[in-house]
C-alpha cells in the first residue's frame, strides 16, 4: 500500500463523492431536454444530441481511461477524467448554441471513467478487510449518482436559471478534483508498456457506430439505411478489432482474460442490470408526470417526481452495503443473485399493478435496492479473475457493459412505449398498455440478468478463492 496520510475512510468519501458527481451528469440534463429547442434555438432532432453525445464519450473513453489508469498511474488518468468534467460543466454554462452544448456534455461524459478508476485505486490501497465494502459503495455510485441527479437538476432547473445548473455542477466538479489531488496517493501497481492506439481507435469506431444506431433507431426509423450501415459497421468492425486484439501483446482490451467464465458472464450479466435500472428511470418517471386522465399517471411535476424517486437512491445505497455483506459471507456470487431476484420482484410487482403513488415508490425502491446488490457485486467478481496489472482496464471494460444497457434499454422501452400511444389535452404519450407491456420487457431482463449470474462458476482454483490471480486477497466467487 502506497504511503498516504489520508485514512481508509477519507479516501472512499473522496473518490465516492467524485463517482457520484461523475455520474449526476447524466442526468442532470433530463428536465433540460424538453425545454432544449427553445433554450439554445435549435430543433429536437439537434436538441438530442446533448443527451447522445455524453453516452458515446462515455462508451468510448471508459475503457481506454482504465488501460491508460494501469500504464500511466491512475491517480493521474483520474485527474484528467476531473479536468474533462469541470471543464465541460463550465462550456456547458456558457453554451448559446447546440454545438457549444454538445462540446460541453461531451466533455462530461469523457469523465465517466473516474468510478472504474476510482474502484482500482481502492483495491491498491485499502487494507484488504475494507477492500469489499469500499468497492460495493464506489461502484454503487454509478447508479446513485443517477438516481440523485434527477431530482437535484429538478429542483435547481426550477428555482433559478438553467445556466445555475451547471455552474453548481462545475463547482462540484471542481471541488472533487482538488480532493483527488489532495487526498488521493497515486497507485504504486502499473502495468507500464505500449498502449494500443489502432486498437483504441477501432474500439471507437465499432463503439460509436453501435451506440449510434442504438441512440437513433427510434428517431431515424430502425429500417432506414442509415442505422442498417451503423449496425452492419459495428458487425464488420468488431471482429476485426477482437483479432487485432488477440495478437497485441499489450492488447487494449485483453480478451483472453475477458473470456474467463468469471469475467464474460459477469459483464454480459452486466448489460442485463443496466438495462434493468434505466427501466424504473424512465417508465416511473412518465406515470408519475402523466396527466391522470391518461388512465395511469399521476399528473405530478418534475419536481414532486425527483423527490418521490429520490428514496430510490437511498435504497440503492444502503443495499450497496448490504451487498458487500453478502459477499463477504456467501460471495460475489450469492449477492449478484439476489440483487438480479430483488429487481425482478420489483418488475413483477410493476407488471401487476403501477397506478398508485405508494405502488410506483415500492418499485422504484426494489429495483433501486436490487442495482445496489448487484453492482456491489459485479467488481468484486472481476477483480476476482483478473491479474491486478489490469483492474482499472478490466472495471472500464465492465462500466462499460453497464452504460452499453442502459443505452439499449433507452432505445427499447422508447421504441415500446411510442408503438402504442393514446392523445390527452392534445398530447401525445403511451398508453396504458403500453407501459404495461414496457415492464414486461424489463422484466424479462431481470430473469436473464439471473439466468446469466446463475452461470458465473460458482469456485475458482484455492489460489484463486484465497488470493486471486493476482496475488491480492480477492472475495470469494
């Protein structure tokens, strides 16, 4: 452990506080987005863009900022992730225009690296008896900081100029990379080498290309040649990419240690949870808002509908480290698993009946609790079977799966819940069955979520189970 006068705890609150922050900026747009066209003078299709353009910084620099974290000190990439995100607050602030917005939101989603990072610093440094909890909460704080951004972009969208918002946002950011100086050692474990520019660069292509097509299916139509080329791209490039990955020797991905069982049905699993936890961001969010004479909303403001979703966040937190508990006891493992139950509880429930106030809180409660279970798993598990030259690279590889199912669930749940609409006051939305048949989709993930964490080999070798590849105790899987 690198010598530090910051205590165990002061250095989870530090980078804990940075994940957060890093994630709030994906959401702290949301109530923005409606008001968008008219802000900067643009139209919707354009007006989007500020939305997208986070997702995609976010999918391509989150791994790349892992393998340059284990070559180059990770303390330092977490910087630049910190720099990236005030920076882009401050441009955001200032924007007039879609372009300057765009620049801005992008410079946000470049930081979305930090909690990977943030993960890899804490097993380098904790003590190993504090190493599980640590890593529960600070991958928790992807999803916390989501769920948290809502209601505070709300509340400060709505008390002053929307400029305010991302002030406040940069002053947060800011205050985060001073702490990180400050308080956080830098890492002695690196993997020092050759990084891997052409694979870097394929990444993006297949990675842009993908998300893409995903973002704009529903806007450019699914059929149309544009996203049938973006999709036929992602196809051709990826594979390419896998085999020039395979015969680096410093690969920016490293795919053999991807394809351990372990790690591979881990972060497919992965892709099942995050489109599971956009899920109750997006559905509960329009019952709560819909006029009632929809026959299933709420009729509540953007305000009221953060703060009935906040608890959310509480729930997600709290189960973080009931998690980390399980794990400690029963293993990565057993707490993925139940996670993956708890959210597909609360889908059921959802499926059932959605159309009281108390209903909608209790699922966006379990599905909350059951993220937090899952997420404080998923590093935990990849740590487990990974040498630790290549934890920062290997958690951005993960992080990555997440945000790659949120994304697919945004377009998903939209493409639903547009195929069925009904007309209130002259405004079009879903229909009931609509939302209906959105929570059914949903549901399904959550029992594919659990099918493929029931694939996760249950033991390893002893080495393995006592020390992890890499030498450094590892939870047990």
């Amino acid at each position: 452990m690198a010598d530090s006068v910051t205590p165990p705890r002061g250095l989870l609150v530090v980078l804990c506080s940075a994940g957060i922050v890093v994630s709030m900026m994906h959401t702290v747009i949301v109530p923005l987005v409606p008001q968008l066209p008219v802000l900067l003078e643009t139209d919707p299709a354009h007006a989007y863009w500020a939305v997208t353009v986070t997702l995609l910084a976010a999918a391509v620099l989150t791994p790349i900022a892992g393998r340059l974290g284990d070559m180059f000190g990770k303390k330092r990439i977490l910087i630049c992730t910190l720099l990236c995100l005030t920076a882009g607050a401050v441009v955001s602030a200032l924007a007039d225009s879609i372009l300057t917005m765009v620049i801005g939101r992008g410079l946000q989603g470049a930081a979305s690296g930090a909690v990977a990072l943030g993960i890899s610093i804490l097993r380098d440094e904790l003590p190993k008896e504090r190493v599980g909890p640590a890593i529960a909460l600070m991958s928790s704080s992807m999803g916390l900081g989501g769920a948290i951004g809502l209601p505070i972009a709300a509340v400060i969208a709505d008390a002053t100029n929307w400029h305010a918002l991302f002030w406040i946002a940069g002053a947060m950011s800011l205050l985060c990379l001073v702490a990180v100086i400050w308080l956080v050692p830098e890492s002695p474990v690196k993997s020092p080498g050759r990084f891997d520019v052409v694979g870097s660069i394929g990444l993006a292509a297949g990675l842009v290309c993908l998300m893409l097509g995903t973002t704009r299916g529903n806007q450019e139509g699914w059929t149309s040649p544009l996203i049938i080329g973006l999709f036929a791209a992602a196809v051709v490039i990826f594979p390419i990419w896998g085999w020039h990955q395979l015969r680096q020797r410093e690969p920016l991905v490293d795919l053999r240690v991807s394809a351990r069982p372990q790690v591979l049905f881990t972060n497919i699993a992965s892709i099942a949870v995050g489109f599971t936890m956009y899920g109750t961001s997006l559905i509960c969010t329009q019952i709560l808002m819909a006029p009632e004479e929809s026959g299933y909303g709420l009729g509540l403001s953007m305000v009221e509908t953060g703060l009935v979703t906040a608890p959310g966040g509480v729930m997600m937190f709290i189960f973080s480290r009931i998690g980390a508990k399980v794990s400690a006891a029963r293993g990565p493992r057993t707490s993925l698993l139940a996670g993956t139950v708890i959210i597909g509880l609360g889908y059921a429930l959802a499926v059932v009946t959605h159309t009281h106030l108390a209903t909608v809180v209790m699922i966006a409660v379990l599905v909350s609790a059951g993220i937090g279970m899952a997420f404080a798993a998923m590093p935990a598990l990849i740590m487990g079977a990974v040498p630790v030259t290549e934890t920062a690279a290997a958690n951005g590889l993960n992080s990555l799966m997440r945000s790659l199912g949120t994304t697919s669930s945004a377009a998903v749940l939209s493409a639903v819940l547009s195929a069925s609409t009904v007309v209130v006051a002259g405004d079009q939305m879903a229909s009931g069955s609509a939302i209906t048949r959105s929570f059914v989709v949903c549901l399904g993930a959550s029992v594919l979520a659990l099918a493929l964490s029931s694939l996760i080999p249950r033991r390893g070798s002893a080495e393995q189970l006592e020390h992890g590849p890499s030498g450094v105790v590892a939870a047990k899987s």
